[in-house]
C-alpha cells in the first residue's frame, strides 16, 4: 500500500456516467499508486458527480453551454484543473473536444480512454461502426491525448471478440468491462513513472514503445 501523500494526485474530467471514473476509484482505495484529487465534469447533475461525491473526491462542474467560445471553456478548464495540482489528467468519458492550447498545457501528462481498437473508429459511435464494418475483433484504448482527436500515441489496448449475434448495447458492455480493467492498469504504470511520452515518443521502462501494450 502506498501512502497517501507519495501516491500521484489524478484529476479525471467526466461527463456522464463516469463508470470508468468508478474503476478509478475503486483501484485507488485497493491501494494503487495513484489518487483522484478531483473530478471535473463539462455536464451538471451526472452520475459521475454522485460517484466522486460518495467517494470523498472534490468535484467542479464547468457548463460549456455557460461559455461563449470553446476556447474561454478550455483556458476555465485548464485552471480549473490547475487547482487541484495533478500529476495527470485522465478523461474517462469526457465528450468534449479539447483545444491544442489545453492539450499543449498537459502534454505527457494527460490520458483518454477510447473505446475502440485505435486507429480503428475515432470518434462516435464506435461499436456501431464496428459491427457494421463486421469485424471479428474490437476493444479499448488508452492514448496520450494530443491535438489530434482520438489520435495521440496508444499507450495499451485490450481486446474482445465479436460474436455474430452481438448488438451495440451487448458489445458495448463487454468493452466497457475491459476498459474498466485496461485505465487503473494504465494510470498505475503512469503513477509508478514507469510511463512517459516525450516529443511524441511513448517509452515504457525507458524502452520506446512501438506498438501498444496488450492488456
Ligand atoms: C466509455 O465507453 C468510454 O470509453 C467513452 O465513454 C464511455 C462512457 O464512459 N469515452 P463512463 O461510463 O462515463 O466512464
């Protein structure tokens, strides 16, 4: 178990549900290397919030709808998460697009997590667009966020089958089963200092990583 003040502080950015925010959670009272010193939502009233509140976590909700321009959203989100001190960010089912000014304030220091088998389906919708597609294999991924969406650098992936009668919704769920395995792993590698990325360059355990880690 490491001690609270030596594990590393994490802000998670939210909006909705926020069950991979919950697998968060739960690793860090398992004693993980890491803590979520805040969670931050672009959306008021999601069950994200209610999960970080029964988790003794900070909460701030910053209403994009509140904001004129995306970029007076980004520099009010990236104080907002200034506040809180990280040593990472992770958004886990934050559906906002971020900007490169926020994205540059973060750089080597920010995780998303996708739920698709990167570069394959960027963007919505993906277990839709894998079943329609007919692929026999699909997944999750954890990425270094940079300007690029659903683009950066795939840190670790992990797969599942798909089965001829899967629909969106069972598919769906069996990927979010992994994903809620895939981010603590990752965000433990981070918080070990095990994981940095530089110039665009992943090296896991100082070995530049060429292709993602299977989980
Ligand atoms: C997850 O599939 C995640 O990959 C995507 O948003 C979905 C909901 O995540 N980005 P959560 O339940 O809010 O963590």
């Amino acid at each position: 178990m490491t001690s609270g003040e030596a594990r590393l502080p994490v802000v998670v950015l939210i909006s909705g549900s926020g069950t991979n925010l919950q697998a968060l959670i739960e690793g860090a009272a398992a004693g993980q290397p890491y803590r979520i010193c805040g969670v931050i939502s672009n959306r008021p009233g999601v069950q994200g919030l209610d999960r970080a509140s029964t988790a003794g976590i900070p909460t701030r909700v910053l209403d994009h709808t509140a904001f004129t321009d995306r970029e007076d959203f980004d520099a009010a989100l990236g104080d907002a998460v200034e506040s809180f001190e990280p040593g990472l960010v992770v958004l886990a089912g934050f559906m906002r697009i971020l900007g490169d000014a926020f994205v540059e304030r973060f750089a080597g220091r920010m995780l998303n997590i996708h739920p698709s088998l990167l570069p394959a389906f960027q963007g919505l919708n993906t277990h839709r667009r894998a079943l329609a597609a007919g692929v026999t294999e699909h997944g999750a991924s954890v990425h270094f966020v940079t300007s690029e969406l659903d683009g950066g650098p795939v840190v670790a992936q992990a797969r599942v089958a798909v089965e001829s009668d899967d629909t969106e919704a069972i598919l769906g769920a069996r990927v979010l089963a992994r994903e809620h395995e895939l981010l603590p792993q990752v965000v433990t590698w981070f918080a070990e200092g095990r994981l940095e990325m530089r110039d665009g360059q992943i090296r896991f355990d100082t070995i530049p990583l060429h292709s993602a880690l299977q989980c």
